[in-house]
C-alpha cells in the first residue's frame, strides 16, 4: 500500500507525543491515531451511554426513550442490554489474558514432557515453591515437577464438576492458592467461585445471546465471576509460569522514551505481550550482533513498546521506546527496521504507518495485519522463527533513508523489576524476620496513607492530558504509594516518577522519609522511586501478592485495607477484566473514562453501591486528575477512620 493511499487531513496532536515526530509525520503524509480519532468525533452517544445492541439480527436496537423507544425487540431494557454487553466485554478480555496463559502453560508441559524445544527452567526454587504450594510433591526431578504443576495448570483451564478431583472448594487451582480465605469463602457464599477459565467465557457468551439471561443482578455477578477468573487463571496463572521459565525480575536500571532508539544500530521494536516471543527476539539478538556490523551498523539494539516492553525491561533492562499511543511514532522516526508482534494491542494502523518507510512489521502469533510480513511463531521452531526475524531486520538496515531520520532527544531513567519478591527482599534489609511489617507498620502509622495501583492503558479519548502522570504526582504528594503495570507504566517513567529524584521532588515528607530509609538499608545512593514499576497487565497478579502479605500480617481482609486502585485511561476489553477482578478482590477501583453504562440506572447502582455488600468494593468516578486524586484519597481516608488510623 502506497501511504498517499489511506492518509486523510485533519490532523492534530496529543500533548505528550514528540510535537517534531507529530509534524515529521504530516510532512511525510501519515495518519496518526490522533487523525483517526479526530476524524470519528462525535462518537455515537447510544454506544458512549450503553444503550444500543447488535447481539441478534432483528437489531441493531437502540433505547431512545424521547421515541418512547423503552425496549429492543426482544424486549431487552437498556439495564438488560448494558448488563449483557459489558459482561460480553470482560468476557473477551478474559480469554484474552487466558489464551496468553495457555500458550506459557504447554511450553511448561513440554519441558514436563522432554519435547526438543529451545526453553528452560530459569527459576527452579519458584517452580518447587509453587509444586509445594499445589500440595504436590516438591522435590527430586525438576521436569517432572514441571510437568506436575502444568497439568494442575490445565485443569483450570478444562475441570467439570464432579470429574476432576475436589477441593474444599470446587474451583480454580490458582485461585485456590493465591486468594485469602476471606476472599474465598465471600465469593463462595455469592456463587462466584469460577469451575474453569474456558467455561466462565464460554458461558458468559451463551447467557448474553438473545433470549437467555435477563436479570440484571444476575448478569452483573457473572461479570464478577469472570474477573475472578481473569485474576487466577489469567494474570496469576501466566506471571507465575513466565517467572520460572524466564527468571524473577529484580532491580533493574534502564532508560524510556523514543530517544532509547539509536541512529547508528539496527533497531528492532518487540511490540505485544507473550514473552516467549521477546526473550527469543533478544537472545538472537546477541547472536546476530556482529553480523550486523557486515551491513554498516554498529550491532543490534532492541527496544520496547507496550507488554513485551514492560516484560523484558523487567527481566533484562530492555529500555523502553513507548507506549501503544506510541508505536506509531516508532516507526515515523525512519529508524526502525523491524517491528516484531504477537498479540493483543496491536494496530492494524501499523502496516500502513510502515508503508510510507522502510520499517518491516512482523506479525508472528495471533495479531495478523495485512500487508505485513509473517513469521510464524511456536516453541517448537523458536529459534528458527527468531533468527530469521532477525536476519529480515538486519538486512533492511540498507534500506533505511538516513537523511529522513528523525529520532526524539527524550530520553528518561528508570528503575524496573519491583516483582512482589523484589519488594519483600528490599523490605527485608529492615525487617529480615517479617520483611512485611516495615511496610504495614508504615500505613498503620500514617507514614504512608495507603496503597493505590494505577493500572492499565492509554485512550486516545484523553487526547493527551497526561491524567496517569498528574494522578500520580497528587497521590504521592499525599503520601500514598504508587505501584503501576501496563502501558501508564510507561507513561510514568517517562515522566521521571520512577527514579530516586522523583521521590525528592514530588513525595509527601512521611512518603519521603520510608522510601529513604528502605533505600538506606538496601545501599542504594537515594531512596526508592515513589512510583514502582511492577510490570506488565498481566503482572498485576503480583500487587495481590504483597496485599495478601499486608493482609496477613495486619489480620485484616484486604477490603478493609486503605488501598485503591485506578484504570486512568483504561481502553482495551482486558482492562475491564483486570478492573472487575480488583473489584471482586474487594479493592474500591477508579475507572476512566466512565465505562458505556450510564444508560442502565440499575447496572450504575449496582457498581457504584450495591456490589459493596457483596465484595466490598465499588467503582469510582472521578473525570480530571484532581476530581480522580480526591476521591481516591478519601476512600483512603475513610478506610484509616474506619481502621482507627491516625
């Protein structure tokens, strides 16, 4: 495809893109995300408020009720439509995150199984621990140990009841591992126990066709259902496993930005989520380096954007190029060869992007684009796959046009790698017998308010404003520790919050004073970033992690903690899964923009009200980062008074 062939005018640009690569972008006739978004205003308010429904062929229906249009055909109400459609919604971001699980759990099954396939155990301790903690037997062979714990890892993904055998509760391995008792035992009480990740999806579909569930109460727990689901056989699942087949992050030291990309080298882009394509990516990388000298480069240099950015900063110190609102801007530097995806938040805009350069985007797992080349991508022919996609982008180096290079000076620190074991060991050098207590101690005092977690995407609906970034420096300013994963990780460290410096310059005085005694104990030349990156989405597993140690040690159910949780600019259907997940968790959860429900009195109340009953939790609402930081904060608030914390 020519470029000229799908570039419309109306340009505009977001506030913290590169205004030089926004204007290099027009100048070379390319269409932005910020064009197309521009050019679909107004949206559809019947989508924006939920009210509208396409599940049959006698629709689409639309609620309008100044038509006195009360009812679809079906007789469906807009609280009947919004409730199906937003379990719809979770549902497809479940299998999203399942799906990506599975992939991890047959490459486990595999080394069970002695298959030739070029992926080893990297953390063995992790793998006992988790054998033990599956009440299987932890010692002696490690792969048939390997293959143990990935068969426990299938029956998540396949038990029906009655076959498999029981536990006390009929559910999920990993949910039974992992969430507190309380937890358990709350949602055994309001049937919400998943059976198996496949079924809760599948199932979720089948009530939401037309003509099968209409209750409104009944559709919302499902919806519940399936975030619980998403936690264990999704993200606790899947961060676990990749761990021991790639190692533990610990305290990494990087850089972030577009400026990460280098003029002089040839610069491959790992964009999407999975793992085992990136560490192949990287490992071929190495390999290949000096073959990269033989076409005028000085070797290969690998960056980030998005998931698979945030897992090899994690584990490698990979710096990171971008966000998704990024990747665009990656390749309209001109010095991109090659970007390699997999799947999940990948544009199809990329191809057409790529087309007015040289770049080559090399599409390997689930996430096709037309026009683009593919590699096909298993474990079985990994290093087949890997070299030859390295070999493409060392050879496209001789194609790149270096009087149209235009790479952004931006270029920030960061510190990665705070995996739930990198904070409990940081923690130890205080307490080496309790490593929690130094931290719980700290929120019981007030030194540190609360926890909050802010999770997830960017959307171009915020058309730049950096509400991650502001919602951040207002809670830390308040002595409220930050934790983040996913694309606002990025987000973060580009703005400088995840650096020591950060700490002086935006943290409250008490906030201050703990990081800088946890950085004291640990001899790191300052204290602890005020912002810890933790990951990627899937890594929000780990956060439950250290909630369950602070629960534990202070003998308080985690709805009852002062904590919270933020999805700031939550786009994609796996940030509702996530964001439903944390809900059930009994974690009150900051959600923008407001999700397509505002059509459905009953679905608002049952989120924003009703649900506390059941789990504790709430959404809420909050349009700017001021409105957001506030009540936040007084959530925090009112969980210290509730507490009796001072």
């Amino acid at each position: 495809m020519e470029c000229s062939d799908f570039v419309k005018r109306g340009f505009m640009s977001d506030s913290f893109l590169s205004k030089e690569l926004v204007e290099k972008a027009k100048k070379d006739e390319v269409q932005l995300y910020s064009d197309r978004y521009s050019l679909q205003k107004p949206q559809c308010p019947w989508c924006i408020k939920g009210t509208s429904c396409n599940i049959c062929a006698a629709g689409p229906c639309r609620i309008t009720p100044e038509k006195n249009a009360l009812k679809g055909v079906c007789g469906a109400s807009s609280d009947v439509i919004i409730a199906r459609n937003l379990l719809r919604h979770c549902a497809a971001g479940v299998s999203s995150h399942v799906d990506h699980a599975r992939e991890v759990v047959l490459t486990l099954l595999k080394i069970g199984n002695n298959k030739k396939i070029p992926y080893k155990i990297c953390d063995e301790q992790k793998l006992r621990k988790l054998a033990k903690a599956l009440g299987k037997n932890s010692k002696g062979n490690i792969r048939k140990i390997a293959k143990v714990v990935a068969m426990e890892a299938l029956e998540d993904f396949r038990r029906q009841e009655g076959i498999f055998h029981k536990t006390e509760n009929n559910c999920l391995n990993w949910l039974r591992i992992n969430a507190s008792k309380e937890r358990q035992e709350t949602w055994k009480r309001s049937n919400l126990l998943p059976l198996n990740a496949d079924l809760e999806t599948s199932r979720a579909l089948h009530v939401s066709t037309m003509g099968n569930d209409s209750d409104v109460n009944s559709l919302m727990l499902r919806v519940l259902r399936n975030g619980i689901a998403d936690g264990y056989a999704g993200l606790h699942l899947t961060t676990n496993l990749q761990d021991i087949l790639f190692g533990t992050p610990t305290l990494t030291k990087s850089e972030c930005n577009l400026g990460v990309i280098n003029k002089d080298y040839v610069n491959i882009a790992v964009h999407g989520h999975v793992p085992l394509l990136s560490e192949k990516i990287i490992e071929w990388s190495k390999k290949l380096n000096k073959t990269a000298n033989s076409v005028g480069a000085k070797g290969i240099n690998v960056v980030g954007i998005c998931c698979s950015g945030n897992e090899v900063l994690m584990r490698h110190g990979i710096p990171q190029a971008g966000h998704i609102l990024q990747a665009e801007l990656a390749i309209v530097t001109g010095a991109l060869e090659a970007m390699v995806v997999d799947t999940q938040c990948i544009y199809p805009s990329l191809q057409d992007v790529a087309s007015c350069y040289h770049t080559k985007i090399i599409t390997t797992m689930v996430a096709k684009i037309t026009g683009a080349d593919h590699v096909p991508f298993n474990v079985e022919n990994a290093n087949k796959a890997a070299k030859e996609i390295v070999l493409k982008a060392i050879n496209n180096f001789k194609n790149r046009n270096q009087k149209t290079v235009l790479i952004p000076k931006e270029r920030s620190v960061l510190y990665g790698g705070f995996s739930a074991e990198t904070i409990l060991t940081a923690l130890s050098k205080l307490n080496k017998k309790n490593p929690i207590k130094p931290l719980a101690d700290n929120i019981k005092k007030g030194n540190i308010q609360g926890i909050v977690a802010v999770v997830g995407c960017r959307n171009p609906k915020l058309e730049g404003e950096k509400f991650g970034e502001q919602l951040m420096k207002i809670l830390v300013k308040n002595n409220i520790l930050v934790v983040a994963t996913g694309c606002i990780a990025h987000s973060a460290s580009q703005e400088g919050l995840m650096i020591p410096e950060a700490t002086e310059k935006y943290a409250g005085e008490k906030l201050k004073a703990v990081l800088n005694a946890i950085g004291r104990a640990n001899n790191l030349n300052g204290p602890l970033p005020p912002v810890l990156h933790m990951g990627s989405c899937v890594d929000n597993s780990r956060i439950e992690v250290i909630l369950n140690a602070i629960s534990s040690y202070a003998k308080l159910a985690i709805h009852k903690l002062p904590i919270a949780a933020s999805a700031p600019e939550y786009m994609t259907e796996k940030a509702i899964a996530i964001a439903f997940w944390s809900l059930a968790l009994g974690i009150t959860t900051h959600i923008n923009p407001e999700m397509p429900i505002n059509g459905s009195g009953k679905v608002v109340d049952f989120l924003t009200r009703d649900m506390e009953k059941i789990t504790g939790s709430r959404v809420i609402i909050g349009k700017t980062p001021e409105e957001a930081a506030k009540v936040i904060i007084d959530t925090i608030k009112k969980k210290r008074l509730d507490l009796g914390y001072h």
